[in-house]
C-alpha cells in the first residue's frame, strides 16, 4: 500500500502511527516535501523539494541482536537499487549515509515499534535521498557536503525511483533474514569510510584513527594512532567524522 502527500512533517511518524494501527509490511508512506524530516540523533533531515522522502513498514523475522543489522541491510538494498535504475554506484558511510563522490546522496533512519516477547513488532525504514535536488535548496552549512542524482546527471523524477526502492529493500530485509553473512560481506564492498583517516570522539577526547571496517555485530571499528581498536556502537551520537585533509593531501 502507496500512501503519497505533497506535505508532510515527517514521513516516518505517520508511518509509526500505520504500523501501530495494524498497518502490513510493504506499507509506505512518501511526500513529496517534509517539514520535519528526523535525522540520527535527533537532528532534522533536510527535505526540500526534489528529494525522495518515504518511509517503509518491515515487520521482519530477526533475532533480538539483528535487528541493529537492519540499517545496513537498507544502505545495501538502496544501492542495489540506485544502481540497478540509474547506473550510480553508491557507497555507504556507517552506519547510516549513502555516499557518492565524497558527497552525501542520502540518508536512512531506522526506527522500532514497542517490543512483544522482546522482539519489535515492526521496524520502519526512514528514507531520504537527493534526487533533483540543487544546492541552493538547502541550507549553507549542507551545500559543500551534499550532492544529488540531478548533479550526476540523472534525470530522474523522484516518485520513478520509489517502486524500484522499496522492492530493493524488501529483498535486502529478506536476505538479512535467511543470508545475514551475505549482507554484511556486501555492505564491507561499499565501505566509504575503510581505510579513511578519522576523528573518533571517545570518552570526551577525539582520537585520531582509521577506518578498519564492519564487525559481525554490526559495529564499526576504528584504529588509533597505537593502533588499539575500538568497536563504535551507531547509538553513539555522531562517534565518527572523517578527518579534514591538510592543505599537501588535497
């Protein structure tokens, strides 16, 4: 079930409402602009017009410790799909962010109903991506950080992109069902941040370190300059955040 709006607050808080409803899975909910587009970490999602903004309802069967799996399970269903309709081949920046030249495409938000018999009775998958947007439609301190399709040169209307992602998704949540190994092994072949110098913010310092990759559990790890390794949880609130190149490394 497609339910469209010119105007939402946030797509993924009617959804919520659906979904505790009774709504069943593959139930979405898109707009074509939202007012109060939600970000990890409470922090607001820019959502101007141009964008492909839309929540989806998966009511998964998942052990209690996957279900954290489920946003990296998403990153790789919108690449396959990004891929498969417009031929952009796009990288996922843990834990959440869709990455295509260095620049953010998009983002995705994963948030849980109330549990039953310690399991969440549905999930909705919050997306966001950058699809005929400009620059000058978001606000100044976003315009160097974030790119779009139109920017690539992909004509593409964003409700085209909406059938062919959601049935992406779909299949990825069902692989982490029965494939998670698979899953994972395909998001590590999109890592944008492995191997990047990073700034890890831990116990009040900011660590320098470097991207080493996606652990089993679905936490990142990072190496500091005495190379310990730290494991990030992606309930940390912005724990991560690529290290600005000196002027020479430009």
């Amino acid at each position: 079930m497609f339910q469209q709006y010119p105007v939402l607050d946030s797509t993924s808080s009617l959804a919520l409402d659906l979904a505790q409803q009774g709504a069943e899975q593959g139930t979405v909910v898109q707009a074509d602009q939202q007012t109060g587009g939600r970000g990890r970490g409470g922090r607001s999602f820019a959502s101007p017009l141009g964008g492909l903004y839309f929540s989806l309802i998966v009511r998964p069967a998942l052990e209690p410790g996957d279900f954290p799996l489920l946003t990296l399970a998403a990153g790789v269903g919108l690449s396959r799909g990004i891929k498969q309709a417009t031929g952009v081949q796009v990288q996922l920046k843990w834990p959440n962010d869709l990455y295509v030249a260095d620049r953010k495409l998009g983002g995705i938000l994963t948030e849980s109903g109330p549990l039953r018999g310690g399991l969440p009775e549905f999930v909705v998958i919050g997306v966001g991506i950058n699809v005929a947007t400009l620059p000058e439609q978001f606000p100044l301190d976003l315009r160097g950080r974030i790119i779009s399709l139109a920017e690539l040169g992909v004509a593409y209307h964003p409700i085209d992109l909406l059938p062919p992602l959601c049935e992406a998704l779909l299949v990825a949540v069902k692989q982490l069902q029965q494939d998670k190994a698979a899953v994972l092994a395909e998001w590590r072949q999109r890592d944008y941040l492995l191997g990047r110098p990073l700034e890890y913010y831990h116990e009040g310092q900011v660590l320098s370190a470097i991207g080493a990759g996606l652990a089993e559990d679905g936490r990142y790890l990072v190496l500091d300059q005495q190379q310990v390794e730290h494991r990030v949880t992606a309930g940390d609130l912005n724990p991560i955040k690529v290290a600005a190149l000196r002027p020479n490394e430009q």
